[in-house]
DNA sequence: ATGTTATATAGATATTTATCTATAGGAAGC
DNA sequence: GCTTCCTATAGATAAATATCTATATAACAT
C-alpha cells in the first residue's frame, strides 16, 4: 500500500461510501457529484493496491480488506477528531501549561488567584519560579516563562504590563519599641535604629533605596537577610527596623507595629508582565482572563488595583 | 483544524521532524531538501491552525499542540502500519476467507485438504457447501463461491479448471451375493437386478446413465435415494445393487463388495474450478497453493492426480 | 423488453502540492 | 565580530488533485 498519496479527506469520502451503501448517496451526503466520489474511490483503492468494494444485490459492501481500511480509517479519523477537541481546550485556556516567574514579595499573594484558577482548570499546568527581582529579570531576559510578575516592570520594549495590586511599603518595629507608640515619625528619626534589608538584587530593597535617595537619607547600621520571612521574625524578635511589603505581615501580627513614618507608605504596584515578541500560551492568556475576572474575590479590597482588562484587551 | 488538507505524508514528514529535532537533518533522512521540509511544516501548522514547534537551544521543540499531534500521528501513522500488515496477510493466504461448493460426493475427500490447511492457516475462514451437482451449478452460475468442486466442469467459458484427484465408479454388492464371487462380470448380467440410484441432478447418476447409454445399455428395476450414505447401507443390507464413487467405501467394508465388472470403474477425476471473470480471494488462491503441494500428504496414492500446477499457472 | 437508477469513464480546468535551486535572515559558537 | 549551521522565503515547474459536465455502461425492477 501507498501511503504517500493518503489523504485524510479520502479516508472521509471512503467512510461515507461504506457508511451509505452507494456511491451516489455518499456523494449527496458530501455534497459532491457521484463521479468525483468514484474517481476518489478508485484512486483509494490503487493506493490500497486491493479491491475495496463489491457490488451485491445493488449495495456495495467492503471486500476484507475494505472492511479493515474501514476499520482503520474509523479509528484515524476519530483519533483527528480528538486532537481537534484537544485543540479546542487548548485554545480556551482549559488545558495546557504555563509558567509563571514571581518576585519573592508575591508569593504572598499569588497563590490566592493559582488556587482558585487551578479549581477551575484542573487540566492546566502551573510552574511557579520564585526569586528576587534580579533572577527574574534573568528569567525575563532568557524568555523563560509566559507570565513575569514585578512591582516595577524591565523595559517595557518587549513587554506589555497590567497593574492588578497594591503593593504598599511600610516600616515595621517589634511592638513596645519606643517610637511604637508616635503617631507621627519622621524617617531620619529611624536612621540611627539597625535595619534589615533583603539581598541587592531585591524589589523590595531596591525600591526603599531610591526613596531614601529622593529623601537625601543615608542608612545607619544594616543587617542583610535574603529573605522576607527571616526579616519578619527578626523585626518581631528587636533584631532592629525593616521596611517591607506590607503583604508580608500576617492578617494578624500581634508582635510587630506598623509605623507612622511621614512619607510612607512607598506605594508600588504588583504587575503581570507578558513578553509582546513570544506568543502568550493560551493557557496563561486564559489564566489572565481568569484573573481580571476573579481578582476581587480573591483579596482584601484594600489592595485591589485591577488593570488586568488594559492588558487583556492589548493582547487580542 | 482544516482535515481537508491533511495527507498521510505531511505526518511523517511532521514525525521526522519532531524526532530528528531539527528541519535539516529530517529533511537529509527523508532524502528532501530543508525548503521542502519548512515548506510543508508551514502547511501543517497552517493546517492546524496553531504554531506546532518553537526552537530553543538549536533544537526544535514541539509546543503543547504539537506535541499532541506528534503522538496522535505516531498512532494514526501506526495503524496504518498493522493496515499494511493485515493486507500482507491477505495477499498472503494467511487470513481472510474463502468459500468452496462440493459436490455431494466430494464431502468424503475434501475434509482431508481443508483439516491440515486450517491448522496451518488458522486465521483464514472457511465456508463448506454441499448439495448434487445440478445445485452445485447453480451457485457456480451466481458466483456464490471462490471455489467449486465438480468432477466434470461446466462450461469452462468462464471458468479455470485443475484435476487433483481421481474418482472411480464401482459397481457394489452386498457380501455373499452370487455375483460377488464372479471374477469378470458383464454389465448386462446387472440389469436385471435393482439398482440404487442417485437423484436426477447428482453427478454419480449422470456419469452412470451416460456410461450405459455409450454401452447401449438400459437399467432394470431402480429404486432412487438421494444420498451416498442411504445407497450405501442399502446395498450392505440387501436392497439392490449400486454404482458409486469408491470414496463413499469406508477403508475397511467387510459387509460389501466390489464388483469386477468389465468397464468399470468409470473413471473420472475431481477438479477444482474457479471462475475466471471474478478475482480470485487471495486466501481461496493460498488454499489451491496449499492443495497443490500438500495433496499427497492427504490422499492414498492410488487415487492421486494432481495437476494443479497447471491451474495456478494460469491464475497468475 | 424497457425504462430507471447507479456506476464508471472521458474530457476539461482551476487549484494545490511536491519539489527543486538560489538566497536572505538568524542564532550559536569561537 | 566573523563564521557556520540552520531556517525561512521567493521563484519556478511538473505533477497530482478535486471537481465539474456530459455520456456510456451496467444492474434492477417492473
């Protein structure tokens, strides 16, 4: 058999002669003239290279190898029409993968959205990279992931971006500490205090840099911890002063005060970026509609800030 | 996704591709140039309506889409693949079916051919029918079978014939009849017993009636059965004397004798026979190879005639 | 026998396909 | 930055395919 000039549509045409019964019925189904449908026959059957059909009683029926290219062709065109419903899912963003890169600070917040999306989509893959802003920016440059999440976008030249949450920065002590109880502090007050900053390479501590900069401010003492959660504790333990994001402090923090420093918070939005030069998978173009649609419900009113739909409508 | 366009060979060109891992060296081992290669990728996708592979590190990698047509190509590829297996088989007599009319007389032999040859061919089916020959000649007038099996042919007009096996006519009497110990007896001395007779139609009775005719010759008293067996055991019980085919004669037949009449036995020869104007089943022509070479394994040497090659020959 | 219906063949044509060579554009390696 | 290997595009062409209309042939039913 000759495999070369098999056409799926072929295989069609044949299942529709066997499945009718006559060449002619088969060709009305198809919406074709009965002469095109015999001259396809005859060419299936010289690919085949053996009779496929015979003519008893008016009908034509499948010899035994008719019967079995019936068999196959049943099986093949089901088997294509199962990838088309594959196609299908993949193209709602009901199925497929997608990664996602997370500036450390997020991860306090994403999960609230992957969750529920993952409920809805059980069939989408979700990779989560977490780091700090460096490594993602790395991630970014190196077009690893489909979804980029920073407070501050890269050059946004290959990028579209949509804001979708607060991300305020404050300066937290350990409760009882004695500028605890002010209710109005200025920042150089706290200069002389020692405070904890995350890595260079940090979001967070990047952009408490800056702002001291516009301030005219320089640092006092400083102890350098490569984690938020480590910085937490060790503000809560009198370790010293932080700035962080405030999505880092639990619902409830009995041990830690937010201080009334004038200038504070430094507000900053959480953004999703998505490179305009790599085609977005359509599983995370669904997780975006996702989350323009279910951002509400997913966290504290407070830091809502949902542009999502900018974005969205950009990337149709 | 566009099925219309789909062809058999654009999937293995798509395989190869995804194997090899990159357009250049699919296309060195599919013996194509690269443009023809990207060219027919471009179809695919196109096709498909979504991209199918992305490169990265040199190589190229199927996306989420093309990885599922990979594996559904793979397996509409593989079943054609066991398609073209299943129609070696079928070219090759080793599955399939056939069907076969005996004449009445022929029951006793053929079983001999038709054992071995399904032990060797287990997978190829066989239909027996059995009727005289005047019912035998109506199936062979509608084509109903892929073999016949007559002792003289029809009108070979449309049909091949090949003897493979004599068919002597005995005259018999039961043991202890006063003729039985005769050693030359003349047929007209028969006349005036009973004669058991096959029905009109029956091959048997037709070559008897045109034996005595050539002789000149006309039957006495006759009493008519339409079966060998029911002749048989009439003529061991007393009932009359017969002309019959010595396969009806079980090896050992201690109540019955054969008379030495002079003439007989006539002497015929069974054949098979295939229509000429209607392709021979591949597993009915295995079954003629078959009995061409396996005859004298199946039959007593005296009543070998085997002259089947000849018959093959010309099916050829 | 004689219409009727189904199938096959012939002739025609626009479209598509397979395939090449030549060349331009890109990415990876040194 | 240059070279090299890979891929994509363009241009060209012979072949094949899909499809039609018109007609011949075969099979069936009355």
């Amino acid at each position: 058999m000759n495999i070369r000039h098999l056409t799926f549509r072929l295989l069609q045409v044949y299942v529709a002669v066997v499945a009718s019964g006559t060449v002619s019925e088969a060709a009305r189904r198809l919406h074709l003239t009965q002469p095109t449908v015999s001259m396809q026959l005859k060419r299936l059957g010289e690919a085949v290279g053996e009779p496929l059909l015979e003519s008893r009683q008016g009908r034509l029926f499948p010899t035994e190898a008719g019967s079995e290219l019936y068999r196959a062709s049943r099986e093949v065109l089901g088997r294509f029409d199962d990838f088309d419903d594959y196609l299908s899912a993949l193209r709602g963003g009901e199925r497929g993968r997608f990664s996602i890169a997370l500036v450390n600070t997020a991860q306090y917040v994403l999960p609230r959205l992957l969750g529920p999306h993952s409920r809805a989509f059980p069939e989408v893959e979700v990779t989560v990279h977490i780091g700090n802003r460096r490594q993602m920016l790395t991630r970014f440059e190196r077009q690893e992931d489909d979804l980029y999440v920073f407070s501050h976008p890269p050059s946004l030249a290959h990028a579209r971006a949509g804001r979708f949450l607060r991300n305020p920065l404050v300066a937290v002590a350990p409760r009882g500490h004695p500028l605890a109880a002010r209710e109005r502090i200025d920042m150089s007050e706290l200069l002389g205090e020692r405070m904890l900053l995350r890595e260079p390479g940090s979001a967070t501590r990047m952009l408490f840099e800056s702002w001291l900069q516009e301030q005219g401010l320089t640092l006092g003492p400083t102890l350098q911890m490569a984690s938020n959660e480590a910085i937490r504790v060790g503000v809560a333990s009198g370790l010293g002063l932080a700035v962080l994001s405030e999505h880092v402090l639990p619902p409830e923090h009995p041990d830690i005060v937010i201080l009334p420093v004038v200038g504070l918070p430094i507000e900053s939005h959480w953004q999703f970026i998505v490179r305009s030069d790599r085609r977005l998978s359509h599983a995370a173009h669904g997780f975006l509609r996702f989350a323009a649609g279910h951002l509400h419900t997913c966290v504290e009113p407070r830091f809502l800030s949902n542009e999502l739909d900018g974005l969205l409508s950009k990337l149709n």
